[in-house]
C-alpha cells in the first residue's frame, strides 16, 4: 500500500528546519498515514478518501504557519553564507525578471511607438506594470534555476528570504504604484496627443484601497468601468499570492534536472498566463449571468 | 549580580484544553486530541500547539516504534508534566478569582 504524504515531506524538509520538521510535520505526516492505514484494514474506501482530504487540508494549514516561522528563522539565523546565497539568488531572479519585464514592455508600447507626439521616457511609466507580473515569473524562474536537490541551507533561507520580499513588493507595486504609474501614462499621452482636461480613472488606475472601499459599497457593474470590481479586486489578490505558489512549484520540483525544471518551469508560465487571462472573463461571464 | 527574573508561563485555552486530555487519558497520539476535543482543536494546528507546549516544557513526547507490519513513519505519543499540570491547576484555581467573569 502506498503511503501519503511522502512526498510531501520532501516538500517540507526543502525548507523547514529539523525542529519545525520533529515537532510539527512529521508528527502530523504520521498520523496521516497510520489513519489511512487503519481505514484500508478496515476495507473502508471513502473513509480512506476522507482522511487522505483532511490530511492534505491539515498539512496545507500546517505548511503556511511553517512558512512564517520559516521567514522569523531565517532573519534571526541570518549569516554571511546566507548573504552570498542570497546575492546569487537575487542576480538570477533579476536577469529573469529583466527580460519578462522588457517583453511585457516592448508588448504594451507597440501601439504607442506609431504616435510621433508621444515622448519615449513616457514609456517609462509602464515599468511598474510590466513588473506586476515579471517579477513573480522571474522569481520562479530564479529559484528553478539556482535551487537544486542539493541546495544548501543558506540556499534555502535566500530562497524564502527572496520569496517574501517578491510578495511584498508585488503587494506594494499592484497596489499603489502600478495605478499611479497608470495614471500618469495615461496623462502624459492623453496631454501630448492634444486631449484637454482631467482623465477619469479606470479599475487600473484605482489603488488596493479605492476598489476595496467599492467592493464594500455595493458597487459592481458601474457604467463605463468595464468588468465588474469584485473580479479586478480579487484578481489583484490572486497576483499578490502568486510568488508563493510558482515558489511553491518550483521548490517542489528541486531534484529533476534543471533543464527538466527549465521545462516545468515554461509550462506554469504557460498555465499562469492562462488563469490571469481567461479566469476573469470566466468569472465576469458568471457574474453577468448571475445578475 | 541582579537575579534573573524568570519568564512568565502562559497558558492558552487550547492548551488547557489539552492537558486537562493528556490528564484524563494518560498518553494520545496528536489525533487522538482532536477526537477527544470534539472538533475544538483543528487538524493541522493541534502539532503547533503541542511543539509550543513542549517547548514550554508542559508537556513530553516520545516516538513510538514504527508499525512493524504497514511501515509508515513511528507516531509521536505526547503526555503531561509535572509542570504542566501545576500550571493546569494554578488556571483552574487562580483564573476564577483574578478575573471573576469567567467563573460564571
């Protein structure tokens, strides 16, 4: 009989201490598998399903508190191994990085490139955008290539180290700068291709703050403001997790060879896009269909 | 040379919980609790409280064998301390008189 969790404690001892791994998970791994057991003696089928659900539910609560012990263990440990394995980390997210946010760059401005009015330092004002995505690709893209199933302990601690700060910084640039970014864009252009007056603000260009205050109003389908806010405001929360899960997928996948993990790699990428393209339509077709 | 004071023991409801169990029962594995607990404590946290207690020195844990005839991974028994039930005994008693509301 196969036993659960196995591989989950792989997962686990990727990344968290031998203290977090003895009085934590391995006790919570343990009796996953002893109540499976006891449910397959028993010949008891949906009960082995049930407690195989549970258990994986238990552990996926159980790896978010290790994750935040995890963060406090690795400032308080800190040491200049870890420093070096950190600036390492950081130059190879960074070259990932650099290359989406460029892409994604080169992509938004190929309509504004035809408009002679429009200065090129304007352009500049679609970096924080551009990064809004890169930079949880470009953290995947780091730790797939850096981090192996050898990868040391101060590996590990850049790894969450890095992992943290690409969250923070995601929350902060999609919360506050992007939209202002956004705005001043649209300024700039709407100005230089001889537009007069104020230029009204789209979901976009609305901070974490303003689409919550709308969210709590009530107010959904408001005219002229495209998709209903709910999906945009949750879509923003969806990206600001992002870095935690391609963190999560690439750390699961250390011990393949890198070209292997390289691959892996291009098709999360491929799926990621995907969700953040066709989830919200999905889900604006649900909502109009529920109003 | 000042005298180092010593550090003030806390003590959780869900660590209440779980000693005034381990008291009852002698020694539970970490799931045995949650049964016990009638769903008061969860699944995946009852390990963090447990690592907390332990650390706290309320409670002990030993590894038992690995089952012999399935494999798996050996399962970890938690019991009370001395320690732990002085502090069970200490809330129990003190609690109703400091802050008399929660003895109604």
């Amino acid at each position: 009989m196969t036993r659960p969790g196995v591989r989950l404690r792989s997962f686990f001892a990727g990344w968290c201490g031998e203290k977090m791994m003895r009085q934590r998970v391995d006790p919570a791994i343990a009796d996953l598998q002893a109540e499976y057991a006891e449910a397959g003696r028993e010949g008891r089928t949906w009960r082995r399903r049930r407690v195989l659900v549970a258990g994986y539910i238990a552990l996926a609560r159980l790896s978010v508190y290790c994750a935040w012990q995890s963060v406090g263990e690795v400032v308080r440990e800190w040491t200049a191994g870890d420093s070096r394995a950190l600036v390492r980390l950081l130059a190879a997210c960074g070259l990932f990085t650099t290359a989406i946010a460029a892409f994604n760059i080169w992509n938004s401005a190929q309509s504004y490139f035809a408009l002679p009015e429009v200065h090129r330092s304007v352009l500049l004002f679609l970096v924080p955008s551009s990064l809004a995505t890169a930079v949880p690709l470009g953290l995947m893209f780091g730790l797939l290539w850096r981090i192996d199933g050898g990868a040391s302990r101060a590996a590990r601690s850049a790894a969450v180290a890095c992992v943290a700060a690409a969250s923070l910084v995601t929350l902060a640039n999609i919360g506050w700068i992007t939209p202002a970014s956004n705005q001043s864009f649209r300024t700039e252009v709407f100005a230089a291709t001889g537009g007069v007056g104020d230029v009204r603000k789209g979901q976009s260009e609305l901070t974490f703050s303003e689409l919550g205050q709308r969210v709590r109003a009530g107010r959904t389908m408001d005219a002229g403001e495209g998709p209903d806010v709910r999906i945009a405001y949750y879509s923003r929360w969806a990206l600001v997790l992002s870095p935690v899960l391609l963190a999560v997928v690439a750390l699961s996948v250390r011990r393949r060879a890198r070209s292997r993990r390289m691959t892996i790699g291009v098709g999360t990428m491929a799926l990621w896009w995907l969700a953040f393209m066709v989830g919200p339509r999905l889900a604006q077709f649900a909502v109009g269909r529920s109003m | 040379m000042a005298r180092k004071r010593p550090r003030v023991l806390t003590l959780s409801d869900k660590e209440s919980l779980i000693l005034q169990l381990l008291m009852r029962d002698g020694e539970l594995y970490g799931l045995q609790l949650v049964a016990a607990s009638r769903r008061r404590l969860k699944r995946g946290t009852v390990y963090v409280t447990l690592g907390r207690m332990e650390d706290k020195g309320f409670i002990t844990s030993r590894l038992e064998d690995a089952p012999a005839d399935v494999g798996g991974m050996p399962r970890r028994l938690y019991q009370a301390t001395a320690l732990g039930e002085r502090m069970l005994a200490a809330f129990t008693q003190g609690s109703p008189v400091l802050v008399p509301e929660v003895a109604r």
